[in-house]
C-alpha cells in the first residue's frame, strides 16, 4: 500500500536512578524535544510506568502526535533486551523482575524496547559516536557501577541470556573489598565511584601527607579530579591507583576480545589524564603481546546530556514497529 | 593506546554519468563540504582517477585535513563491492573491469569502498531515511537504468559474486522492446527513461487524440508528468501503463522478498500519484494473497541532492579503516 | 554446573499432505529412529496433534528417553518459522491459522520449530547437501506446489514476515491458466504438477501425433518421464515446454539473487535432462550476462526419504532448548 | 550451468607440534580417508610445505581425485583466519608471520582457510559436538597452552584482528609464575601442562607427604592424574588447586561472555572429576550471581582422534571455493 506518513522518530528514554530523560529522537540522532522528571517520585513501580508513559504521550502530542513515532527504546540499570525485565536491579526501588518492555507497550501501544545502560550506551557510540564504523570494541561505563558491552561482528554480544558484560563483577583480588553483588574484591569496588572514593579513604589514613582531600565531608569523584589538577599529590595518586587496576582489567578484557577500540564513558572517566595515563601504561604492560599498541583507548564523543537517550533511540529503533491501530 | 584523535569523517563520492559529486560526510549524515565536476571531461579513466583524487586531497585540506578522515566511499554505475571494481558498465566512458578502489586506494592512502547505485541507496535509506529500523526492504532505482537492491536480514543482499538485484533486466516480455543489455523485453526498456519515452512514443503514433506531448523536439519524462499535471490524458496514460508494468514487476519482486516496504528512488519516481496510483493497483492484484495490503510502497525521504553522497557515506564506514602512516 | 547428559538428538517431522514422517536424527544428520502415520487419518487438527505428539513420545521412549532429546522441528505446507504456524494451507484439512509450534510444544514439554517445506529442505541442503559451504543459493521445490527459498550471507531469507519465496506464484502469463491462489497464470500452474499434466493435456489436444500418454486414465509427470525415457516425442515435448518457463523464471530470479547454486528438488525433477536440459538453455538466454554460465544448477545430494526430517531436525536445532523441568 | 560433479569433501588439517594429521572429511563429518607424518621432521618451512602438498595430494589422489576436493582447512598453533597465517608462534620451528593459507593455495589449487586451535575446536564442537545449537558458548584448550574461543550470536568472535581468546594470557597473579610469553602470572602458567606439573613441584618441596610422584623423572599431568585414581591425596591436592584456579577465570569470563556452555578441551582435561569438581566448585563462587548455576560446563563430545581434523573441515567449507582450473 502507498504510505504517506513516515514514522521517523522515537522515543528515547534514560531511565536513571535519580532522574528519568525522555526525548523524541529522529533518524540522525537530532533531538527533537526532551524533558525529564525525577525518577526517585515514584517508588512503586505502577505510579512510575503511569507517569512515564503519561509524560511520554504528552510530549509527544505536542510534537507531531502518535502517528510520527516508531517505537520507544529504554536505557535501565539492569535492563535486559531479551526478556524486556528489569532484571533484579541492587539500586532500583523496584525488586524483583519488572516487565518494563510489556507494561510501557500496553500503556503507549508502541513497540517498546529495554537495555540496559552500557548495552545501550555501546548502541549509541556504534551509530553516532566514537564506535561508529567498528564491528568489534568494548564500551565501558564507569560510574556507580562498572559495567560493559562489546561489539562482535558488528553486533552487541548479548549472551545466551541477556546478561553479558559483567567485567565489574569479574574478581581483582581475593577476599578483597565488599561489593554491593555479595561478592568480594569486584573490579568495581576498586574502580567505580565508591571504590575511587575508598582508595581516596584508606590513603588518608595511611598517611599523614597533606592533601585538599582531608577534612571535605562530602568527597566526590569529580572533587578529587578537581584537586589532582591543583596539584594535590594524594588526589593524583588516588587516580593513579585506579587506573592502575583500571589498565589490567582492560588489559587482560582486550587479550580476550581484541577489540579495535576500548570506549570509556561515566562519570569516573573526566578525571581524564590523571585516569587515562596510569591506565594506559598498565593496559600496555599487561596486554598480549600481539596487540600491544595497537588498541585504541577513547572516550565518548557525545555529549553528556544526550549519550543515554540517544543510545535509547538506536535501540528503539531495533524492534519491529507496531502499533494498537493496525 | 590512547587515542585524541578521531575520525569520524568520510568522503562520499557519487560517480554519475554526468557529474561527479563528492562530499565530506560526518557521523550523522551531516555534509561538512562539497563539490562536483563534470564526469564527461575525463574520458580516460586515468585521467578521471587522477582529478578526483586531486580534487577530493583539495576538499579534505581545505575541511579539517587528512588526519580527520576515516574511509571513502564511491557509488558508480556498475560499481562491485565484493570486487572494488567498476564490472563492464555499458554507459560509462571506461570500458572492462576498473579497479576503481584499488585505483583510489593508492593515490588517496585511504580505504575505498565501491558499491552500485542501487546498493548505495540502499544503505543510505537504511542508515538515514525511510528504511530506517527495516531489516527486509526493497530499494528500487528508476532513471536512466532500472536497479533494485534488497536488504535480508538486516544486511545488504548483494549476492555469491556481488552482482544481485538486477531486477530491471527481468523479462518483461518475450521477444519484446530490446533493451541495452543486449537482451529483449527487460523491464528497464519498459519503465525506466527511455522505457517512459517509447512509452510515449507508441501512444502518440496509435492515436489522432491531441495531446501537449505532440512536436516536442526533446520529451523528457519531466515533462511528461508536468503534463499530467495540466489533465493531458495521453501523458497520464504514459505513466498509468508505465505504473501498471512496474507494479506487475514489484507485486512479482515482493512475492520472493517479502519485504517491509519497497522504497522508489530516481527521477521517474518524480511523476508521483501519476505513477504510484496504478502502481500499486497493480501491485494489489499481483502480488501473493497472504501479503497483499502489508507491503508499504515509499519513497524516498532523503533529499536529491544528498541522496548519493550519503549513501556512499555509509558505504565508506564499511570498510576497515586503513592509512598509509601506520 | 557439571552437565553430563548431552542433548545430541531432536526430532524432524514431515508433515506431508498425505504422509507424516518423524525420526530422531543426530547432530551429523544419521536417523536413529523413523515411523509414520497417514495425515489424511486425522480430519482435526487436535485429533492429528494429539496422536503425532503421542507417537513421538512413544518413539523417544523407544530410543534414549526424553533426557536424550533436545528439540522438536517440524517441515509442514504453509508453515511460517517466526509466528510457529501453518498459515492458511490452501491444501491441508486445518483451515486458517493453526498455531502448530505452540500447541506441540504444550504437549510434548519441548521448544519445537515450524517452517515450510522449501525453507527446510533449503536447511536440509545446507547443513547436509549439495549446499553445503554456500552463503548464497536458491533452493526450489517442484512437486504438487512451486515453493523456494534462498540463503542471503549463509542465513535463509524468510522476510518481514515470513513469507517470502513465493516465486512458484509470480505471473508467467497474465491472465493464463488458473491456479489455486487465485490469482491466474502463476508459474506454478505450468511447472509443478498439475500445470505439467495441463501441458500434456494441452498438446495431445492439439495434435494427433500418436503418444504412449494418449488413453492412460491416470496420467503423472512421473508415467510422462519413463514415457519420455522410451523416446515418446510428445511426452518429451512436454518437458521441454516445462523446461522452457523454468528456465525463464529461474533465469529472471538468478539475476535477482545471484546465488552460487540453485538446487532443485522435488518430484518434477525426476524427469531428470528431458527438463534439466531445456531448463538450462533458457536459463542461460535469459540470466543477466554478467552471471551467464557462472551459476551452478544442480540437483539434490539427498536421500528422497531422508530429505525432509533431516532438514526438520536442523530446523529444530535453531531454537533455543526448553525444558518443562527445569 | 548444469554441474554434475559436486564437490562434497574437503581437506581437514591439524598441524601439530609433534605430528601433523590430514584428513579427507565429507559433508557429515565423516573421515573418508587420514594420514599424518612428524612435524619435527621439518624444521624449514618451504619443505614443510612442499611435503604437506604432496602428501595431500597423495591421499586426494588414492580418494576421488582433485575434482572431489572443495577446500582446505587448516588447524594451526597461532593461525590466524583474517590473514591466513601462522603469526609469531613462540613453539613452532618457523618464526615470524608464515603466509600459510597461501603458500599451500599455490600449491594445492585450491581455496585454503587456516585458523588456531581454539577457533577450530570451536568451529568442530559448534558443526558435530557438545556445542551443536547454541549461538554463545566458549570453547576451551588446556594442553601445552590455554586458548580458547567464544561464539557470539552464531559466530565465532575471533576479533578486530583475528587475535581474540588470549584468556590464557590474563593475569592470576601480579608478579607471579613466568609464562612463556615474556609476562607473568599468566592463567597459562598455572593451568596449562607446564602450570600443573609446577604445581605439582611446589607441593612436593612444600611438605614431606608421601607420594606417588615422588621420584618419578618423567612426571606428567596424566600420571597425575592416574595417581589421584589410586588416591594419591597430593595428586588430588595437585588437581585440587589446578582446578580452583581455573573455576576463578572461568567464572569470571563467564560473567563477561554469559555463554550456554563450556566446552572443556585438551590434554588437562582429562583428569576428569579430580579437576571439573574443584573447578566447578570455583566457578560458581565466583560467577555473577544472575547467572549462578546457569551455565553448563561440558566436555568435547568428539573422539580425541578426530576432534581437529573435523573443526578443521569445518573451517575449510568457510571459504568461498576456488579451482586453479575455471
């Protein structure tokens, strides 16, 4: 039949811990509108998909209606694209297995898809970012948490069951520092922001060495960064530790997959040098051989307030359309 | 490594019969910059190779320089991307099997990437326009040739020697119209430029009825459906028989593919309602009963002048990156 | 967790209109066991489910147990691999949309998968036949009905929605011979069956040539090919028109698809070079030049009772094991 | 064209260290006919060659002939499937990067595909073993050395440059045991052969426990193993250990790959319950909770004897065929 209308955006959503992005996403990548609520006002899981998808409808209708949108993708911590859920998420409000995918369809009779942030996050670099024309690379978020996915032959790997990419979970040391999984000695622990924070901590205390760091109640992340590039020698060893260990996961990540390229994102990453360096000169040391030199290690080129939404855009754009009315 | 640089440019090259544009072509479909000359001045092959890699070295210095661009990607009539090569074009002034992208290769140290037309709008739609999200589509040329490519699966179906698609050169009717290739009765002598004219032609000598098409020296299907446009009853008749044979070719094309839509492109597809109203009639009729009324019959969405250049963008992201300083 | 139990067996079940076939096949395609039962003794469709699911279970039981076997795959008449079902058979007993997949999987407590004959026996081909090794072939079944199926970068192309391969009901001849879908002058009203009784009909009528087929009440293509064997020169005339519109529609789908090879199968082919031969030369008068004398036709490697359950048993290898107990 | 030879066997070869086994294999992977000579009886590399073509074409000759061979695949230490060669293998007698795909094509006349031990055990357990079905699993080698392969969404993950699975290459122990990489503490140097027998001398100096390894001169992982069967307890410690640490990287490339399985290959292996229940054990301490008693560890369910000669038919129907002679 001939087809007049073109359904050429979608509704990319960041369903964050603390803040819910939604926008309308065309085929390019533009952002066509956007808003966004706190995620933390709706503690049942009912009253959050009737808000979001109540929002979603009303952006929508004030920008080019129902018939001009494809699909919705969702970006959530926990996300699984192969069952829809959200999968048991430790930070979440919401326990258990939430089946996000078929609640938000039902209410917006939109094909509706879900992923989870660093699968996501790899589908955004893939189409408008720093991974655009590789088949094969490792995206890394690191910020809370630690995740990853990889590329493989041009495809998100997956895993028999969705769950793929638990590199942050993978042990660095042995009855080492308590993770929020139940494990001990996770990367994570040691390289997202509360493990920055505790090497921060524990080399406080094992020194008398004066440093900016001592004495702020309310240490973050970026405070620290922001001290290693007044010079702070604690601040910057902090960071040194970090992405020591940072350095052997992804070396010993990339002997496994040989990517083209190592994809750094999250909040941890805008150390920058003072991350990237010691990262850099461990991977190089620790890698096999026959790729030393020659793995790209880049961060995102997107912009931070619309890396996530995008990436849900791409995966929005992954299932089949399908609408209530036909 | 660590890696500052990014490219995340091409150049898109769109090798025409007339004209050569080429273009540079950013992540999102975004053209930088670009230019065009006449293809016509360079009957030696030689020759031609050597402007265009002159001029493309030009545009690119003059943009951001070499360090900023990451492949470049040629759409030629003809072109063969499984080989590089232009294979045996009937039109072209270059006879035999060029070597269009090693050619390229070594004067730019760049990778190139050749591909047809039709494949190269094929990727263009799927990457920037109506097929977007398609994973089974049909992208059909229809100006001075006929060429079709389809996507199976998500992924360009080119076939076992690259040369898939050549629907135009179907046969329409035994012992019919002769056809460029040597052939009798192809679909391409029925409905692409010169198919529209003797289209015309006929009618004009079957019948006395007056008609704006009479003592035009130089009928164009342009102007043809401009007289549609003025309720001319013989130029409508042109493009309702035109219309009627291209919806008996797709209905039979869609029959085997079963694609999620069929996309028009080229400059007979301009005629609009004149052509695509008996078209799909046609293709109702024609097409197997379990997907009739399913297949959306579109066109393009991509504007003319970018059309090419951004498909032979996407191309150009296709291949493995490759620089002679490395 | 230590798996010792090896799930190395499925079952393959043909569901042919007059018989149903199933066996327990190995990974390297060896039957370990066979049986079958008349379809035609079970009128409904729950009776027919039923009793297969019964005799199945009785023939695991017989042969290593329910532990043994990993999936059920299933060659029927109208079946579509992505809905599970048999879609509106014009031929079989169970009117409209027979959710086939679904309700074996119900009573056996195994993941079963449906497809249709010519996608299977593509399968088949590819995994144990004369397809082996090849990303791009074309696979046609000539019997009662003209069905296809072709493999685009080693994957079968099913399309949207499934559907696709239906060359057997592109138009030869507009208005020509009636044909069961419909719709008239379908290449499967002269090349399969019926149509090649139709084309003896058709030239005993319209000579008076003596013929060994003139006065046989129960004519078959089978009886028109020994007749051919024995120099009957109508009988052989008969193939050769057949031959004729299978090598223009072969022809015409080769310069589409460009495959490696195309396989034919089916109980027409028997007829062996009285149609192989005529094929092959419209074939190459008709196929794009730049393809002409470079595809291979070729007939099946398999065994005609062992073709359709092995390549029901591939079939049942692509999807995901599922267990009622666990 | 018609075409009534059909190629449907192809070379399988497995390059040793020691021994050098070749193969006929046909489409079911069946050996029709094998033979092997030592290796080490060709320290220069074009006299490999040389007789590797010779003695390929001596058994193609005594077994259907050169027109009944498709391809040639071949299994080699540090083989490489994106350049077809043999890539600075640090046991080999030939050094550097050895173009062994075409220097075995100029002699063979046809189509040569070479590929690791891992890839090809892989590609052999995914076409005739314990892998069959499944789109994501990792293959394991534990012999001399510690490679492995995964599967992604079908496809064997081999990497942006054809060197992924270097798992045997990742770190255990910072500063730990020389692995003859050039690094330390390398899995390899704890799991592999040398790793077990290591192991083994440490526990040995480390206690004055009676043992059966005690004075043995030619102590290997088999006579280790026998040992544990008499209920040797620092035989069983030996394993043990050999065993925990393996759990450890499994369970953490598990958390990364999320596979159906683990195929468990190679000499080590063999020591059965004394290493898989440690192992195991390990694993599923260590592995990502959501996927906690999820993933399947298996042996190969292929015979010793044939396990490389089969994967390596397998990678030789993966290349396009080619004849000398068309």
């Amino acid at each position: 039949m001939i087809q007049n209308i073109l359904k050429q955006k979608v509704v990319g959503v960041d369903l964050g811990y603390e803040k819910t992005t939604y926008a309308i996403v065309d085929v390019r990548g533009n952002e066509v509108a956007k808003a966004d609520f706190p995620t933390t006002d709706y503690p049942d899981i009912n009253a959050y998909i009737s808000h979001l998808s109540n929002k979603i409808v009303e952006l929508v209708e004030a920008n080019g209606g129902y018939e001009s949108i494809r699909s919705v993708g969702i970006s959530s911590p926990s996300g699984n694209y192969l069952t829809g859920c959200i999968e048991y998420s430790p930070n979440l409000p919401w326990k258990g297995q939430i089946p996000l995918a078929a609640m938000m369809r039902d209410r917006l009779g939109l094909a509706v898809a879900v992923g989870n942030d660093a699968h996501v996050r790899a589908l955004g670099e893939s189409a408008f970012g720093s991974a655009h024309g590789m088949k094969d690379f490792i995206l890394v978020v690191l910020g809370h948490g630690f995740g990853s996915c990889f590329f493989s032959n041009g495809h998100p790997h997956l895993g028999y069951a969705g769950f793929a990419g638990e590199i942050g979970h993978n042990c660095y040391k042995v009855d080492g520092r308590s993770c929020g999984c139940g494990h001990k000695g996770c990367y994570e622990s040691y390289c997202a922001g509360r493990g920055v924070l505790q090497t921060a901590e524990e080399l406080l205390a094992a020194s008398d060495e004066p440093s900016l760091m001592r004495g702020v109640s309310d240490l973050t992340p970026k405070l620290i960064s922001d001290f290693c590039d007044q010079g702070d020698r604690l601040a910057i060893e902090v960071y040194r530790r970090t992405g020591e260990i940072l350095g052997f996961i992804l070396g010993n990540y990339a002997s496994v997959i040989n990517p083209e390229a190592i994809i750094l994102t999250g909040g941890i990453t805008k150390a920058g040098k003072w991350l990237l360096e010691p990262t850099n000169e461990t991977f190089e040391k620790v890698v096999f051989h026959n790729i030393e030199g020659k793995v790209k290690i880049l961060t995102s080129s997107l912009a931070d307030e619309e890396r996530d939404v995008l990436g849900a855009s791409v995966l929005a754009w992954s299932v089949k359309e399908y609408s209530l009315f036909k």
